[in-house]
C-alpha cells in the first residue's frame, strides 16, 4: 500500500477545514495533484489504471464513480471540495485521520454533527471523544456503489477501530468495577473476545462490533446519566 506524502496531507488538512486553496481538476488537467488523486483513487478501487498525473478519459470515469459513491452529481470534473472529499475518504480507508496529526480538536471541528450532545453530559462527551472516527467510517460503508477494495478497507478499518475502542473501555471497567462485579466482568470479557475471534472478516462482523461498542460504551460510561434521563417526567 502507497503510504501518502507529507504534501497531500497538507492538502487534506486545508480541504478538511474547508479552504478553497485548490484548483478544479477536469480531462486535460496534469501535474502532481492529479497524480496523487489517481494514486488514491486506484487504491480503493475506483480506478484500474497508472497514476501518470494526466487526467484522461480512465481518470474522467473514475472520478464519475467517486462522484456516484458520495452522492454528488457525476460531473467527472473534481471542484476544490470533491478533492477534499476523496482525501477525506481515503484517510479514513487507510487509517490517515486517526495516524497522522488528525486529532480530536480537528475531527469535532469537522464534524460536529456527529458531536451535537457534546457539553451536554458526561456520557455523551465520552462517546463522541472515543468514537468519532468509527462513527464517520461507519457512515462511509453506508454510501452507494463502494469498489469491493474501499468496502473492505472501510470494513477492516471499523473492525479495527472498535476493537482497540472495545478493548479500551473493558480496561476502564475493570479498573472502576467492585470486587463483587470482577467475575461477572470477566466472563463477559471472555464471551466477548471469543465472539471476535470466532467471527470471519467482513460485513456481518463490522456490524456486530459495532453494536457491541455503542452498548459496551452506554454501559461503561452511561449508567448516572441514563439513570438520571429515566428519572426525569416528560
């Protein structure tokens, strides 16, 4: 896998934070950033072709599948946003936002929608501060026409993302359980790591761990202000 270059993650930090900084890429368009774009584009399956750095008819096709996967109008003609778009997807495909200097001040700031209850209560600052970005993959596996390679590299990157979230919050509910509640931890633990390694990769088990995190994380983080929403008269 072609690691990106410390130039397009440049770029994508400026197409993420929504600065116009870049040129529309059409058919006849040459130069490095449309050899980056194709670098990108084959990668996760959009394009069977060489990254040459020359936007052709292959390149045209290619960017009108893109186009088609996020819903947008199948121009073949790249604007300034649609670049950031194809960066912003491939960074969550192979791990970039996560890996790269993307922290958590940059990701709320990008998504915020996903990060509306913020400030309102604990539980819901825990979760968006741990699941942001399995959040925006999830989100990516659910659009329309995705290559069979970007399905996979979204579907491994959530596996993976949720476990290490998973794994995470079973050490913090260890670390707060009482003596009483350490069997009954561990059996589920066990229970649960069984599952996970019982299950073949793919789109069932993508789903089923992402169930598990979203219920572990109420359940680890949740309990007072769930406790206090029951609580409370319509």
């Amino acid at each position: 896998m072609k690691r990106i270059t410390a130039l397009i993650l440049c770029i994508l930090v400026l197409a993420l934070a929504g600065t116009s900084a870049l040129a529309d890429l059409k058919r006849g368009s040459q130069g490095d950033s449309v050899q980056y774009i194709q670098e990108m584009l084959i990668e996760m399956g959009f394009l069977n072709d060489v990254a040459d750095g020359k936007f052709g008819k292959k390149t045209e096709a290619a960017v009108k599948a893109f186009q088609k996967y996020i819903g947008e109008k199948q121009t073949g003609r790249l604007t300034d946003d649609q670049q950031g778009r194809v960066y912003e997807v491939y960074s969550y495909a192979t791990g970039m936002g996560a890996e790269d200097g993307l922290g958590e001040d940059e990701l709320m700031e990008i998504y915020p929608s996903h990060c509306s209850w913020n400030g309102e209560n604990a539980w819901g600052a825990e979760f968006c501060y741990r699941h942001l970005e399995p959040m925006f993959i999830s989100k990516q596996m659910s659009y329309k026409n995705p290559p069979a390679q970007l399905e996979e590299m979204l579907e491994n990157r959530l596996i993976e993302q949720w476990t290490l979230a998973i794994e995470s919050m079973y050490d913090d509910w260890e670390a707060e359980v009482s003596e009483d509640g350490e069997a009954a931890l561990a059996l589920e633990r066990m229970a649960y790591e069984a599952a996970l390694e019982g299950m073949e990769d793919g789109p069932d088990k993508a789903v089923w761990i992402e169930q598990k995190g979203i219920s572990l994380c109420q359940k680890v983080y949740g309990t007072d202000e769930a406790e206090e929403s029951e609580g409370e008269t319509p």
